[in-house]
C-alpha cells in the first residue's frame, strides 16, 4: 500500500467558498435530501458525513478540502438540517443512509469518492465502505463511534465521572423516578409530537453533548448545538438510533473490516475524546493495522479543536498529494485475471512452482490462526501435495465482490504420506480420508499477481479441517 504519510502538506483551513449547485433528493416517499457539491468538478470526488445521527452539515465542512483539488460533496442525513422532514424517525436506518448515500453517487454521477467522516459520520463511513467498498477510494477518519453498548453507557452515564456538572443538568431534566433509563425517558419526549415536550428535551440533549465535544470550553461549540434545528435532529434521531443499536449486527463494523482493508484509510482521535473514547479508535485500529492512525494528545471530540482540524487537513492533503488509489490500482475487470486462472491450473496439477509464480513477493495468505508469508505458503503446499498425493481441487467459477475474486473450492484426498507442515512435527500416513466442506477463498490482485489470499473461516475448513480430519490436535495454521 503506498504511505500517505510521506507527504508534508499545509494544516489550515482553506477559505471559505460557496457552492457550485445545490438541490434536493427525493430518495423516497417521504425523505428528500439537501445536497451540495463545491469545489473543482473534474476534482477528486468526496463525500462528507456529518455526525450526530442528525447532527446536519455546514458550510465549514467545505474548509477542510482544496477547492482547486477536490470535487466537494456534502449532504445532509434523513431527517437533518436541510433534509425533509426535519427529524423525521420513519424508514430512518443505517441500512437507509447507506442506500441514499449509493442514491445520491449515482444520481451524481461519480464512480468512487474518498469518504470522509467524523464521530457518527465515522460509523457510517464504515457501513458504507464494508458495504461498497468498490465505490471507495479511501477514508478519512474522525472520533470513532462503533455505538456498542459500552459506548452508550459511557456517554449516558460513565461521562459524569468527567462532567459530573454538565451530567447533573442532563439527567436532572429527567425526573428522578426516570433516571434509571435516561434513553427511554428522553426518547418518549423526543418522539412527543409537541414541541413544548420535544424541543426542551432536545436542548438538554444537545447542550449536553455539546458541553463535552471540547477540551476546553467554548462558547462556539454551545451556540451551534444551542440551535434548533441541530437539537432537534441530533437529539431524536441520535436517541432512535441508539434504542435499535444503529440497526446493525453487533460487532459488525469491526467485523466486516476485512472489506475495506485494501484501501487507504486515516484515522484522527483525539486523546480526551469524552463523546466518542479513545478506545474505539484503538480497537479499529487494531482490525485495520494499515490504517495510518492519529492519536491527538491535546484535543477532546471536536472536529473544531485545533490539532484535529490540522490532522483532518493534512490528510486530504496527503490523498491529493500521493493519489494512492492511482499508484496502486487494483484489478477490477469483469473477466476473471489471468493471474487468478494460471494459479488455479497450478494448484490443479500439483505444480507449486508454478503457483509460486502468481503470487507476490509480499503475500499474504490470512488464514483462521495466523497470517503466512510466500515462505510459509510455498512450505504448505508442499507439505499438502506430499501427505495427500491425491489431492483434489473442484471449483466453481469465479466470482467478485468489490475489489476482491473469491473462488468456492470443494476439496478432498486421503492422507498416504508424510504431512510435514512447517513448524510442527511430521505426521506420519494415517490413510484416513479427508473432504473439506466447500469453501470460499478470497483473492486480491495487484500488478498480475496474487498480493491476499484468504480463506473463509468456515467450521471444518481449510487448512484447520485437514488436521482435524486426520486426528492431529496440535495448533492448526
């Protein structure tokens, strides 16, 4: 992967511009979205998403990208800001914004963007990304929200240990016989229809949040989620949002990283985040170790907060400086690669120096336990054509999701010889016979050659259920 790292660009804000266009997407019966596009229309396209659930985006949002070397696009969410209804909770789900978000790449007519987004934005970034990661050029990533149940309850209850003034006003609103469920006492007043109930409510909210989004205090930040309309939007649909746990699989954000690995990614936290801890960035970090992550060691949530803002601007400074989707452009045609075809040959006939051959340098083969080197790979396949003399490969055709090849394999051969994997002992002939269960193995292609060769962690399947099958109870690869 090319280091966007390498580059020194500029960290200020660049100035403030106007739209080229604007307008309004119905994207159903009852949702129609603002949207924007600023900047160079041959430019780099990118989308940025705002926060909350409902927070809205602003004219600010434009600064942090170069007018002359971006295309600028920024919308607001179902029910935010500019968006109609305002608040609106119906048909109002992740599933939904990732489809309006594919809605409005379409209806715009570009074909990848860089994705952009800070704290909910984060997350839906990673919705989007893991669901089309062929429309995604990169990520820029800001104060990780994975919404799982430990990051509720910190900002519900765990933030008073930090703000227990600011939480004493949040939770005071509530009466005190509410105050075990502050979600479920403050949605039934933010979904009431008056807003001589929903607007107080929603204040309280927003105040609150916005109390804590800074290091230090400001009286910038308290006035923009003073607002109405953010309060309104923020509050209701972030509480909806947190009553059906985003609307997602649990653990599935992290999960399904494996998707978007292959693209460029920038990660900004700050060190004192009180809305979105640190702890989350840290965890992504670790499912995504290629990312290129930035701990910021004086800055609480704030997109605003001086050394954010900088490291948010420096990296798309660096994307338009390195370009790394172009020097490191993956395979994406329609007809199976070459490369993915002689390798199937070569596994076919046994014939490891021709696989060999279509794998790079730097594999990496990810299976179940650990990752393998060419090294290790070509001592594998070595070690499976001499213990199974017979082995047998059928396949279906292959396929692709996004950036990646898969190919579903149904393997099967009897164990007639000595099975010497490296780093274990060797297991002599047991002659039991050994059927893995169809499989999916994923493959990602770079410069005619195989770069990720990966498994499908399937119950039975390879290379666990050889050992498995032939009785051997140490470790598997």
């Amino acid at each position: 992967m090319i280091d966007i790292r390498s580059a020194a660009p500029r960290t200020a804000l660049f100035p403030e511009i106007e739209p080229r266009r604007a307008g309004m997407l119905p994207v159903d019966a009852r949702h129609t979205l603002y949207w924007e596009e600023s900047g160079n229309p041959d430019g780099i396209p990118v989308v940025f998403l705002h926060g909350g659930p409902g927070a809205g985006a602003g004219a600010a949002h434009r600064r942090f990208f170069d007018p002359e070397r971006y295309r600028i696009v920024i919308f607001d969410q179902r029910g935010a800001g500019r968006s109609t209804p305002l608040g609106s909770l119906v048909d109002n789900t992740t599933p939904n914004l990732v489809a309006d978000i594919e809605r409005l790449r379409e209806f715009l007519g570009i074909d990848r963007w860089l994705v952009f987004g800070g704290s909910w934005g984060s997350t839906l970034a990673l919705a989007y990304g893991e669901s089309h990661p062929d429309r995604c050029l990169g990520f820029i990533l800001r104060g990780i929200f994975l919404c799982r149940p430990s990051e509720i309850e910190w900002f519900l209850y765990g933030v008073r240990s930090v703000f227990p003034d600011v939480w004493a006003a949040f939770s005071g609103f509530i009466p005190e016989g509410e105050r075990g469920d502050l979600l479920a006492a403050y949605r039934r007043r933010l979904e009431d229809p008056d807003p001589a109930v929903h607007m107080p409510a929603a204040r309280e909210w927003s105040l609150f949040e916005g109390a804590c989004s800074t290091l230090l205090p400001s009286e910038d930040a308290m006035r923009h989620f003073g607002d109405d309309v953010v309060a309104l939007g923020l509050a209701r649909i972030e509480a909806h949002y947190f009553a059906h746990d985003i609307f997602l699989p649990a653990g599935s954000l992290l999960d399904c990283v494996d998707r978007i690995r292959h693209l460029p990614c920038v990660i900004v936290q700050g060190r004192y985040d009180m809305v979105c801890p640190a702890v989350s960035a840290f965890d992504l970090a670790a499912r995504w170790p290629e990312a290129d992550f930035q701990l910021i060691s004086d800055a609480g949530h704030s997109a605003w907060e001086p050394g954010i803002r900088s490291a948010l601007v420096a990296a798309t400074e660096r994307f338009h400086l390195t370009r790394p989707w172009e020097q490191e452009r993956l395979v994406m045609q329609e007809v199976p690669p070459p490369v993915l075809l002689r390798y199937m040959a070569g596994l076919k006939a046994h014939d490891v120096p021709a696989i060999l051959d279509t794998v790079s340098d730097d594999l990496r083969f990810e299976s179940q336990a650990r990752v393998l080197d060419k090294s290790a790979f070509r001592g594998m396949l070595t070690a499976l054509y001499t213990g199974f003399p017979d082995w047998h490969y059928d396949n279906d055709p292959p396929g692709r999701e996004g950036d990646w090849w898969y190919v579903l394999w149904r393997q099967s051969g009897t164990h007639d010889g000595t099975f010497a994997l490296p780093g274990m002992a060797p297991i002599p002939a047991t002659g039991r016979p050994v059927r893995i269960p169809p499989q999916r193995f994923y493959y990602r292609v770079q410069n005619d050659r195989l770069v990720v060769i990966r498994p499908d962690p399937i119950e039975g399947g390879a290379p666990r259920g050889i050992l498995q099958q032939i009785g051997v109870e140490q470790p598997p690869l």
